[in-house]
C-alpha cells in the first residue's frame, strides 16, 4: 500500500542536515513555497540548525525585504550560494560581499539547466554563455568574493571552439510548489502563474537519494488529478506540505489571478498611454527595431515600455513577447506578477525556454543597462557596491539575434523635458552610465563584435552602436549638442563620423505610424522611374532592414516597379541614413546581384557614411559585383550616365 505523504512544515523541514545542498523555486515574487522558508527559518532560529547549507536557485525568490529565501540570511545558516540573482535577499548579498559566505553567480539559464544535468547524473554543462563575461575564469568565474576559491566553471576547447564548462553540484533537498497533491506525492499545477523547473529540480534531489519536499495549497482524492495534469509525478515526492492564506499566494501582490493561471482569458485592457518624457522616448526609439512576426524578450525598467508604445502603435499583433520564467505570448505582467501573462498561448519550463534563448531563438530583445564603457561591454549585475547579479541577462542578451540595451544617458536627479519636438535637459543625473571600464563584463562587446551581433544603446538623447573599433554615436535627438550635452558627461569620447538625427517622430506627442514602417506599407512610394533616362530611382533614406523579410519586401517591390517598365533599367539607390543589421550584408547583396542578373542593365548607389560604404563594397565584393557606392549623389548619377556597364562595356540603348 503506498503512504501517505502529507506531513507538517516542521517535520519535512526536520528532515535536512547539515551541510545539505539545498535548491528552491520561485521566479522574482511568484511561485515561491513561502512555507517552507519560513518552517526552515524558525527551525535555525530556534535550534541553530541545519548549518552551513549551500543554497542553489536561479531567479531571485523574494520581495527584496525578507520573505522568500531572504528568510535565510541568519548568520550559520548558509555557507555558500549559487544563484543568478542576489538582489531579492539583500542581506544574503551582504554576507557574500562581506566574505561571510561563499557564493557564486552563474547565468540564471545555466543553473536551469543544471538541474537537468544533475538529474541525469551527468558532471556538468557545456555552454557558450558566459563567455568573455565575468563567468569566464579568465574574467573571475563567477565568484562573488576573495573568500571563494573554488572554480566550478572551466574554460574548455572542443572541436577549436571556445566553450564553458559549468560543475554540477548535486543536490540533497528540493522545495518545490504545485497547487494539488493526492496522498501519493502526485503534483499539479492549475492555479499557478509559472511551472518554472520544478520537476527538473524534483528528478535532480531524487536521483541523487534526496529529499523532495512540495508545498501544495490543497489535497485531493487519490486518483482525481488526471495524468496530463500531474506535473511532478509523485515517485519524485518524498513529503507533502499543505500551506495556507500567505504562504501559498500566487505572488506576493497577488492572492490569485485566474488570468495568469490560464483558468480565463480575460479581454486585453488597452493600456495607459505614456506621458511624454525620457522614458516613452527611450520605449519608442527601441521600438523602431521590433521584428515584425519575431519572437521578442523585454527586460524590467525602461524597457517595460517598449509594450506600452506596441500597444499604442497597434502593433502588438504582430509580435510574440516572452519572458525567461516560461511565458509565450499574451499579455506580459509586471510589477510583482512579472514573468507571468495573461492570455498566454503557451507556458513552459523555464529550462526549456532557455534552451530556445540560447539556440537563438529569440529575433530581439531590449535590456536595461547600468554601466557601459568604450568597448560596449555593459554592467547590471555589480556596481556602486551593490551585489545585483545577473538574472537571465547573460542568456537572453549573447544569444538574442539583435540586441537593445535601453536606459537614461545619466542617472540621479535627471530631469528631462520634451518641448516642440525637442529634447531639453533641465538638470543633469549626478551618475554617469558610460564610464571607461565598467566594473563587471555582464554582456561583452567585444565578444558580440566578433561575432557580429546587432546591438545598439538607446537613451533619451542619442544612440550609439557596436562596431568592431568600439561605440560610435549614430543618432542625436533634436534639440540635443553633441559636446555640451553628450560628450561632456561620458568618461571616454565615442567613435563620431556622421550621426543622423533620431527621427522626430519620436519627440511629438501624436502617433508615429509605426505599424507602416514596421510592415513596410510604405515602401513602394520610395521607388520611382524617370522614363527618358530609363533610371529607376530607389530612395532608402531612414529605411531600416531589420530582417531577411524586410529584404524580401524590397525585392518584390522592385521586381514589380522593373516589370511594371518592361524593360531592364538603370538604378540609382539613396543609402543615405540607411540602416541595415551587420548579418544582413550578404543577403542584401544577393538581391543585389538577383537584380543585376535579371532587371538591372547598370545599378550605383551612394551614401554618406564611409561605414556603410566599406561594408557595402565588401559585401558586393565578395559576390564578384562591381561595387560602384558613392558619397554623392551626383557621382552616383554620373556614372549611370556615362553610358557604360559595369564591365566598361558600352550599353546600347534600348
């Protein structure tokens, strides 16, 4: 017959011994088995043990004011950390950095991973994320203090390739959250917003002969939870905990929102509208990089609004947002529901969602940035003394197919005004965000260079990008001077050749039509055709190929204009202020060669950027194609009608 799991908090809590290596779930203040840390805690108080723990967890599980795995901050009762985030128990954070503990942190995605690892019984994970960061042991390994010696992440070749490798560190006691539990240890999940890596931490403490301990906010009938719906099967499941009123709520804002469970969908409130100031300039600068029909993951802080502006723009339809904790589409929450969504099409474990992230799954995404430096490296998890740590942030930003780093210019005291479609600093931020070295490599530039990643940096008052020499301001907001303004409160001088004006759009308080540039509705009013000089002029002025599918849009548009003439033509293209992802070159250029294969008898183009002129020569280059890129215009057009091919060759007239 099998046994009853169902005991009290205390006696499962009694179950742990010194030195046990303990993992929990919780995702920032959802899902936590609040029960359980408090059972843990009062037992230490009480009785000073268990001691000397090792608390492992991915996501930081707590309000940040000492619930949650705050709770575990009493000094004997932890000896070491590995986690991704230390900012949701402060004082636990303090005794790291204090040297009272050891502790590490690791991208929030590897250690999901490991538990799977741990449950398979393998040493470890090999990864590439992390690389160049302070992960790397040539950059600390992750270790948060003098007091940690241990490495637990090498530096490995395979294959001539560069690779991380991550020790797994087995695991003695699992706390785990569902909502229903039979007598057996069967555990479903219905009322909770997340599912997190609860059954990967299960399978990880029972196949190295630990405990599994689940905090559950009802019992059912043996038998009556259907098999698809059981979660955590109970043979994973030593004992079952049943917690009530606040220590099962669904956050720690939120007693229960069906919404976010997926019980209901709910209709999709339109959202506020932003007031016009240094936040909805950064959400819609970031905005004009949105893939149309791509997978997207937004960060907390500034770049929250860049939901707001799609919903504005009526461009949410044409996006699927996600969050690291699981969530696929709907409508993503913040505030102490943020991981979770409402009307969600999908939610899955997190550590299956980072398996996407790190695959490249995701099209784009926009993270706040706390430090950047020459070198485009930037800073959210330690700085200004405080240990932070880097959540999911090393993941979603090496991996994500174009990259959006968005964030005031300054911070402390900035006071920002929009006035006629300009920008007015009324009083400067006692802190400066680009400083010459940042004090911890959380995304590395240089790594991102190399490999050619799009990435840019948007604040209120201008944008840079990565180039391979370093950041180069491209974009300067109306209203802003580049020395006064910009230049005089950055620790290291920019890359400066010929940066463009933000589009003032952005700076009025009126919709942008933003759907109409990221569906390309307009694109055909910029080709044109002069029939006496057969030239079909193509004007990409401001024009963005975010994708492959933009690129696309441009080559039916102008196969349709040249079959519409009948006729091979002459082509003259504006590149000016044109913008194009650095792993787009060669397919742009294929079209390229496409249309001087079948439509074009001579094609020449100019822009003002040396840049882009260099990446544009290289690009036809390699595909054997007279590159012909002008600075001027009327270069551009001279050569059109000198009356020669490519070749040298003369063209007859047709």
């Amino acid at each position: 017959m099998k046994k009853n799991k169902v005991i009290t908090a205390d006696e499962a809590i009694a179950l742990i011994r010194d030195g046990d290596v303990v993992t929990t779930t919780g995702f920032v203040q959802s899902c936590i088995p609040e029960a359980l840390h408090a059972a843990l805690e009062k037992r230490y108080v009480e009785t000073g043990a268990p001691r000397d723990l090792t608390l492992i967890m991915t996501a930081g599980a707590g309000d940040s004011k000492g619930l949650g795995t705050g709770r575990l901050h009493h000094d004997g009762l932890l000896k070491r950390v590995i986690a991704a985030n230390f900012g949701r128990m402060p004082k636990v954070a303090e005794a790291a950095k204090a040297n009272k503990i050891y502790g590490y942190n690791l991208p929030q995605g590897v250690i999901s991973q490991l538990y799977r690892a741990c449950a398979a019984g393998q040493p470890g994970l090999f990864s590439k994320v992390g690389l160049k960061t302070y992960v790397d042991p040539r950059l600390g390994g992750g270790k948060v203090n003098e007091l940690t010696e241990e490495d637990i992440v090498k530096l490995v070749e395979v294959e001539g390739e560069e690779w991380l490798f991550y020790k797994a560190t087995k695991i003695d006691v699992a706390f785990i959250r569902g909502t229903s539990a039979d007598p057996h240890g069967n555990i479903s999940m219905e009322k909770e917003a997340l599912t997190l890596d609860v059954l990967a931490q299960a399978m990880a403490a029972r196949n190295n002969g630990g405990v599994v301990i689940a905090q559950v906010e009802r019992i059912v009938e043996d038998g009556s939870l259907r098999p698809k719906d059981v979660r955590v099967p109970g043979i994973l499941v030593d004992c079952v905990v049943l917690a009530e009123g606040d220590m099962h709520r669904m956050n720690y804002g939120v007693t229960y929102n069906a919404a976010l469970a997926g019980e209901v969908r709910v209709p999709a409130a339109s959202m506020a509208r932003m007031a016009l100031d240094a936040r909805k300039i950064i959400a819609r600068r970031a905005a004009f990089e949105l893939p149309p029909n791509g997978v997207v993951n937004l960060g907390v802080g500034a770049p929250e609004g860049i939901s707001a502006i799609a919903a504005e723009e009526k461009v949410t339809p044409y996006i699927t947002l996600t969050t690291e904790a699981g969530a696929v589409g709907g409508v993503l929450a913040s505030g102490s529901s943020f991981g979770a969504a409402s009307n969600a099409d999908c939610i899955i474990d997190q550590n299956q969602m980072f398996d996407f992230y790190d695959g490249g799954g995701l099209d784009m995404t926009c993270l706040g940035m706390a430090e950047c430096d020459r070198y485009g490296n930037v800073n959210t998890s330690s700085f200004g003394g405080k240990l932070n740590g880097c959540g999911g942030f090393i993941n979603i930003s090496q991996n994500a197919r174009a990259v959006v780093f968005a964030g005031t210019f300054t911070v402390g005291g900035l006071d920002v005004k929009i006035e006629n479609g300009e920008v007015k600093i009324v009083k400067e931020g006692r802190s400066r965000k680009f400083i010459d070295h940042v004090e911890q490599v959380t995304f590395s530039g240089e790594f991102a260079a190399e490999r050619g990643q799009p990435v840019i940096y948007v604040t209120e008052r201008c944008v840079f990008q990565l180039t391979r020499e370093g950041l180069e301001l491209i974009e300067v907001a109306p209203g802003i001077e580049i020395e006064e303004d910009i230049l005089a409160h950055m620790d290291f001088k920019p890359i400066v050749k010929n940066p463009g004006l933000m589009d003032r759009r952005i700076f009025m308080d009126e919709p942008m039509e933003l759907k109409a540039d990221l569906l390309n509705l307009r694109l055909p009013e910029r080709v044109s055709y002069d029939h006496e000089r057969n030239i079909l002029f193509v004007n990409l002025e401001g024009w963005q190929a975010r994708s492959k599918n933009d690129i696309a849009d441009l080559r039916r548009i102008l196969i349709n204009a040249c079959k519409a003439v009948g006729r091979r033509v002459n082509s003259v293209i504006n590149h000016d202020g044109f913008k194009i992802s650095e792993n787009l070159y060669d397919a742009y250029a294929e079209m390229i060669e496409y249309m001087s294969e079948h439509h074009y008898l001579k094609t020449t183009r100019y822009a003002t950027s040396a840049f882009l002129r260099l990446k544009m020569q290289e690009a036809l280059s390699r595909r054997g194609l007279a590159p012909h890129v002008f600075e001027r215009r009327e270069d551009a057009q001279a050569y059109i009608e000198r009356g020669d091919d490519p070749e040298g060759r003369a063209v007859a007239a047709e």
